[in-house]
C-alpha cells in the first residue's frame, strides 16, 4: 500500500505569512495528488488536483507543486479565512485512495 | 451546483448496522463513480471503498472487506454505505465523494457506536 506522510501535523501563523506544507509517499506515484481544505462543519474542497492543477475558483495564493514522492502546497499570505486543516490525497492506486494525517494551521 | 446530500447522524449499539445515505444534486448519479472514506476522531481519513454508479461494480478495501457494502439507487440518484457489526472503533464522521479523483465531497455523517 502507498503511505502518505503529511507534514507538519500543526503551525502556528500570522496573517500574511507564507505557509508550506509537504506530503511525501511511499513510492512513486507521478503527479497524481490533491490538496484540500476542510473547515469545521464543512465539506472538504479541493484545492489543488494533479499535483499543481488551481481547482476553479481557489485563490492564486494557493500553489501545488511535486511529483513523484515529494509533494507540497504553499499558501503565499495566509489570509483569514485560511486557517483551517489541510490534507492530501494520492489516488495513484486507483480506486483506492490514502490520504496524508492533515495539518491545522492556526492563528499564531 | 454540484452537491452531496448525506444523511444525518446516527447512534448505534455494539453489533448493529448502519446505512448512510448520499443523494447526489447538480448531476446525474451515474455519471461519476462514488468513494466512501471515514476519519475516526484524532485519526487521519480512511478510503472505505468505491462504486461505479453506472454498472454497480464496487470494490473495497480490504480492512472492511465483509462488512461494508456500497451500493446505488439510480432512480433516486443515491448512493449508500451500509457497515455491519459495529464496534466504538467505527465511531467516525463517514465521507461521500464524487469521481476518480474526488471533486466534490458530501459534508459527512457522524456514526457514533455506544452500549
């Protein structure tokens, strides 16, 4: 099975800050990850698809990169509304799925 | 737009079953295959198993091989997740997602399993 380690589990920011955040997997698995958001109450939105695709409608601030083991999602100037919890999907084991353990990003 | 509607919370004791309803809204069910993923409090999520909404197939994973079953009502446009012989170790928030690679996402069911 293909293991995603998401890292870190927490941060603490400031509004304006720059925020990364890295999945590594088990073994290859080309660009096939997503990035999502999830408040509290909500449903998880995809921010990020294929490694680096802008889901419709996100914010430029949020950038996907990687491929292969190495993936990562950068927040440039972390705004209100984007403290929350990240996590990511591989699906290169389609259909099975496994995700990364989610990282909280809270207000510093 | 594009929706899932998931059924409410539930409380089951040890043994039960459960079934969770997600009525898709904004698009025709069968045009996407269909996920179920759990996450379990202070765990991260878990892919439970997959339906083709259009032919039926199903497969899941191997650690709810036996107990899970996914399954669709093309006339209703929804899909299910029954999971048999609960234990508290099934108490979680349950998922619904849309498509290969999980556009969109229902806003969850809490299943909680206590005597």
């Amino acid at each position: 099975d293909i293991q995603m380690t998401q890292s870190p589990s927490s941060l603490s920011a400031s509004v304006g800050d720059r925020v990364t955040i890295t999945c590594r997997a088990s073994q290859g698995i080309r660009n096939d990850v997503n990035w999502y958001q999830h408040k509290p109450g909500k449903a998880p939105k995809r921010l990020i698809f294929s490694a680096s695709g802008l889901q419709s409608g996100v914010p430029s601030r949020f950038s996907g990169s990687g491929s292969g083991t190495e993936f990562t999602l950068t927040i440039t100037s972390l705004q209100p509304e984007d403290f929350a919890t990240y996590f990511c999907l591989q699906h290169n084991s389609y259909p099975t799925w496994t995700f990364g353990q989610g990282t909280k990003v809270e207000i510093k | 737009q594009v929706q899932l509607v998931q059924s409410g919370a539930e409380v089951k004791k040890p043994g039960a079953s459960v079934k969770v309803s997600c009525k898709a809204s904004g698009y025709t069910l069968t045009d996407f295959v269909m996920h179920w993923v759990r996450q379990a409090p202070g765990q991260r999520l878990e892919w439970m198993g997959w339906i083709d909404a259009d032919k039926g197939n199903t497969k899941y994973s191997q650690r709810f091989q036996g107990r899970v079953t996914i399954t669709r009502d093309t006339s209703a446009g929804t899909a299910y997740m029954e999971l048999s012989s609960l234990t508290s170790e099934d108490t979680a928030v349950y998922y619904c997602s849309r498509g290969i690679i999980g556009d969109y996402w229902g806003l969850g069911t809490l299943v909680t399993v206590s005597s």
